[in-house]
C-alpha cells in the first residue's frame, strides 16, 4: 500500500510540474525538483510539504525522498495483484513509528492478561508486538539460595530494591534492543509501576525515542480480586509446588507491601487509558491525551476484552465445513453443496458438540453424582444436590456462526442453537482463479502459481483476495468473539479458520497460511487466566462415519442430545427434592435453565421452538 501510495504522489507531482501548475517543491538538500523556482511556491503547499518532509500514514512514516525510483512501481501499481512486488522485490520494511505501552497497577489485577491480549492483536494486525515482562526478569536473576517471598517486595528491603533494579533495566536494555531493530514496533513493558518516581523515570528512558502511553489496571470488586488471585496461583513460576492457602497467604502479603507505596496515575500531562472496575460490567475507563490510529484501536480493541471478562467459563469451537463437492474434485471457492461425507459429519457434529458443553456453578462430576443418586434411589442424591444447589447451576449459551455459503449453512443446519450468518466468515476470494484446481492455476496462471508459492501470507489472487485482506474483514469478527460472554461454534472455511486460530493462539503470521485445519475436526479453545488459550483437535468418531452410511440424511444422531436432556432433567429434580426438603414449594429460578435446551434454553431468549435444521426465531426476531 505504501509503494503505490508514494509511487502515485510522485506521478502527481510530475504532471503538475509539466504544466506548469507546479515547479516549486523543493529536497532536502535545496534544490528545486524541476530545476526551476518561481515567487509563488515560496509558501509551502500540501504537496510541497509531501514532496519534502515525511508523511504520517497511519502508523507508517513515509519519506517523499526514498531512494526507489518511482518508474519502478508504475507497473506494479496498475497490477490488481502483488505478484511483481513478490516476485521481483525483496521485502521492504517500511519506517514505523515506535510505541511502548507500560502497564500499571498492583499485583493481581489483570496485567499480564492485557499484555497477552494486545499482544496477540497487534502481531494478528501486521504491527510486530514484544511483550517484556519484569518478572521474568528477576525470575531469571534470582540467586540459588534467595527467597523471593513477600518480605522481598517490601520499598524498605535494600536487597530486595537493588535485585528488583536490575532486573528493571535488563528489561529496558532488551526493550531498547529491541525497538532499534528494524522489526520492533511496539513494546509491551509488563510490571507493577506503582509510583509516580518509577513512571517519571520510564518517562525519561522513552521521551524524544519512541511514543509511549501508560494503560493502569484498577479493581476493588473483592469477588473479581479472590478470583484473580486463585487463578494466578496456578500459573505463576513463583507459586510452582506451593499449596493453595500458603500461596495465597504470601501473594497477598506481597500485595499489602505494593499498595504501602502505591499511587495511583493522577498526572493529565501523561498519555494514559485507565481502566477501573471494567471486568465487573460497573467500571469505566478514563481516556487521556490517546490519539492517533494504533492508540485508537488500542482503546477500541480494551474496551471490548474488558467487557466480557478475565476468566470465562466458555468455549470457543472452530470447524470447517463437512466434504463439499468442490473438495471432492479439489476445487478452490465457488458455492457448492456438502458431498454425502459431509452431510455424515453434519450430522454427527452436534453429538460431538454437545458432549463437550461447559456448565457454569456445577461441575460435570458432581452432575454425574447426583444422576446415580437419583437412578439409584440412594439417600446421597440429596446430599449432592444440597451441594450442588448453591452456587446454582446455570448452563452456558451457545451461538452458531457460519458463513454466507452454503455448504457451512447446510453443515451447521443440525445444531439445535440460535445461528448468525457472517458475509466476513466467507472464503478467500480467489477472484480469476475461482472454480479452478491448483494444477489448472498452474497451467493458465505460472506467474500467480510461482507468486502464490513465494509468499502465501501476501499473494493476493488476480481481482481477488490475499491473507491479509482475510485478516482486516475478520477483525470485526474477532472482535466480537471477544467481547461475547457465550459459547461460540464458528463453521467456516479453511483460509478463514487459519486467520482465527493463529490469531487466538498468537502464531506468528507468516504462520498463519500452513496452519493445518483439517475437514471433519473440531477444534476447540479454552480461554485461560492469563489470556492465553488451551486448544484440543477433536476428530469426528470412527463410528460416525460407519453408521452414516445407514443412517437417512435426514436425522441427526440424537444419542448424545437426549443424554444430554436426560442428564438436566435429572438434575432438576434432584435439586427439587433438596427444594421441597427446604420447605421452599417452588425451584429457584435458575433450576428452570435446566429443562431441555428445546424448552428453557433459548426460551427466555425469544426462541420458542426448534427443528432439526436449527431454532426458529419468533417473527419479531426474524433477521433481515
């Protein structure tokens, strides 16, 4: 983008300056660029200052005086492809405007899960991203024999200071490192940073080097703090081999010594975003002195995260479509039909679905414990549905999204949920060559074929798409998965999936194009504390394929569906003797989630009723 932008002001200023209209701009050095000067140009215009300065473009800082010839773009910007740019150039790195986001706050309040989250973001969005963890640091420096408990954190511990000090500018000489190399561009420096003497001198490191902004991290909900801190005990290398109750003991004493110096941002001359309370739905964010294109999509992309929380009981689940009739003939694009493998797999995808649903306030052993109480006639049942009842059990939402194609539409038409069509879940475009076999590209496009094999990550097909053109439509994609509190199903395609998974599994993206999505597979993501993600393949059983060859086409395995029923009437009524026990006539109101998905499941969410192609929505909640 950047070549043909800068290319173009070059052809406009030729043309200018041969009719005259134009002659004045002058380089760097001076000298005119058409040799002349006339009274008019002394005032600088737009152009003129394009022609001799340097041009912000988004986060690109473009120079009007690079040393390329501006007659070696012309052809690659009449191209509708990038081949010549990939066949012919060596990659350029254009100059990039250098930031480092510094992170705020006392221990335990979600620091390092923004780190991870913008981290994986910004690297998805082509913008080279390192994360820079203090911690790590004093890890890697600690002594064979120091203890490094919450004594060691105490402002009055010399020893503790000067270990923590070098561990802090071992950090900044790598971050430094790192920014001066042509790949760096942004900077995450993960630490507590709780007074305003550490911020000035970060403030200092940075000023007049790169743009810097603070992002400060605040909660005081104690629920979502005891949360937050029993999840970082099961991650967190100081903890390692510690029990529950003694890590906690000492983390919490550990915080007790940051918060004896802590002070919160209160400076207006700094550039910072605050976030207070966000997770708990309650909070806000104060928002100062933030502009610019990548702080303003740093803001957007938080408030977002923060909506849907730091720990979720969730799952995101990724397939492609069943075997479509082009995959037979091993055809790219087009709009074609599931082959009859893929209506097995269709069919057989909501028993692997369902098996595998999280249940929020209950865990799947206690629920398996109380259905053998209750098929048992056993006095335990009881016992365990007291136990179960509080906190009461909840099952989590799902959601189904597909493409606008159909053999997504026909794959997903058995999932007994609520369903959404996203234009931007369809397939790369593959313009010219759609409809085509790789051989045949080969045979009538070589050139695109040997540009393709080159560069999968930047090649884009003649009139149609590249990977990066996928990643930039499916970021209002990825950014709703995130904010969404639900379970999501996304049935997509396989170009499409890549860019999803490598973004949520932060792979590096010249990564992205050969990651492997295989057909018939689901995969499945589990958010972690920290904002990583745990991943599972899930192939479709071997016993699927065999009985769908038996099965009509029009029924879909039910087996897992009614246990899955059985299993939360089960529940209901066990809870309803504990209930009745009580003396309390009626079941509390979240025991009604427990009837059938078909009933109370979508119910309240205005889905009356289901079909074996999916719920239908009441007529006032049709899509347009």
């Amino acid at each position: 983008m950047w070549e043909i932008w800068r290319s173009r002001s070059y052809q406009h200023l030729a043309a200018l300056g041969q009719r005259g209209v134009y002659t004045g701009a002058r380089t760097e050095t001076g000298a005119s660029l058409h040799g002349t000067h006339s009274p008019e140009a002394s005032t600088p215009t737009g152009l003129a200052r394009i022609a001799s300065g340097t041009v912000n473009f988004k986060d690109l800082s473009i120079r009007a005086d690079d040393a390329d010839e501006g007659d070696e773009d012309d052809g690659h910007s009449e191209d509708s492809t990038n081949k010549s740019a990939i066949l012919i150039k060596p990659p350029k790195i254009p100059e990039r405007t250098k930031y480092v986001i510094i992170l705020v706050g006392l221990p335990g309040r979600g620091k390092t899960f923004l780190c991870n989250k913008l981290k994986c973001y910004l690297n998805w969005l082509g913008h080279n991203t390192r994360h820079f963890n203090v911690g790590s640091y004093r890890r890697l420096q600690k002594g064979d024999h120091e203890v490094q408990n919450a004594a060691f954190f105490d402002a009055h511990n010399s020893a503790g200071m000067e270990a923590r000090n070098r561990a802090l500018y071992a950090a900044l000489d790598d971050l430094r490192s790192y920014l001066y190399s042509p790949e760096g561009q942004v900077a995450i420096f993960d630490a507590t940073n709780t007074t305003e003497e550490r911020r000035q001198l970060l403030i200092r490191e940075f000023h007049g080097r790169f743009q810097y902004l603070f992002i400060e991290s605040v909660c005081t909900d104690p629920k979502v703090l005891e949360q937050n801190y029993r999840a970082k005990m099961q991650y967190s290398p100081d903890y390692s081999g510690m029990n529950m109750e003694q890590s906690l003991a000492d983390f919490k004493d550990r915080i007790s010594k940051y918060e004896e110096v802590y002070e919160p941002i209160a400076n207006r001359n700094i550039h910072y975003i605050k976030l207070i309370d966000m997770v708990t739905g309650r909070g806000h964010m104060d928002v100062n002195r933030i502009s610019g294109y990548l702080p303003g999509k740093i803001v957007f992309f938080l408030m977002q995260v923060c909506k849907a929380g730091m720990a979720q009981a969730r799952r995101i689940w990724l397939t492609r479509h069943g075997q479509s009739e082009y995959n037979l003939v091993e055809r790219i694009g087009g709009d074609s039909n599931l082959a009859s493998t893929g209506e097995v797999y269709a069919r057989c995808l909501p028993e692997m679905l369902l098996e595998r649903l999280p249940l929020v306030g209950l865990e799947r052993a206690r629920i398996e414990e109380i259905v053998a109480g209750v098929e048992a006639g056993t006095a335990g049942a009881a016992a365990g549905a007291a136990r179960a009842a509080d906190p009461e059990p909840l099952p989590v939402p799902v959601s189904v999204w597909t493409s606008t194609l159909r053999r997504t539409i026909q794959t997903a038409r058995y999932l007994p949920f609520p369903k959404l069509r996203w234009k931007a879940l369809d397939e790369i475009q593959a313009g010219a060559c759609d409809g085509l076999t790789y051989e045949q590209i080969a045979q009538q496009y070589p050139d695109e074929f040997m540009a393709r094999s080159k560069d999968k990550l930047r090649y884009r097909y003649p009139a149609g798409e590249s990977y990066l053109d996928v990643i930039q439509r499916l970021e209002p994609v990825v950014i709703e998965m995130e904010r969404e509190k639900e379970c999501i199903v996304v049935v997509g395609h396989q170009a499409v999936l890549r860019a999803v998974l490598g973004y949520f599994m932060a792979k590096p993206l010249a990564s992205i194009p050969t990651l492997d999505i295989p057909l018939h597979t689901l995969m499945e993501l589990r958010p972690r504390p920290d904002g990583t993600m745990d991943y599972e393949f899930i192939p479709m059983p071997p016993d699927c394929e065999k009985e769908g060859t038996h099965r009509s086409t029009q029924q879909p395995r039910v087996s897992s569906t009614a246990r899955f029923m059985r299993t939360c009437r089960l529940v209901g009524a066990a809870t309803g003797a504990v209930c009745r026990a009580q003396g309390r006539a009626n079941h509390p109101p979240a025991l009604r989630a427990w009837a059938p998905p078909s009933v109370a499941l979508l119910a309240a969410r205005g889905f009356p009723g289901h079909t074996p192609s999916g719920f239908i929505r009441s007529p006032s909640q049709q899509a347009t």
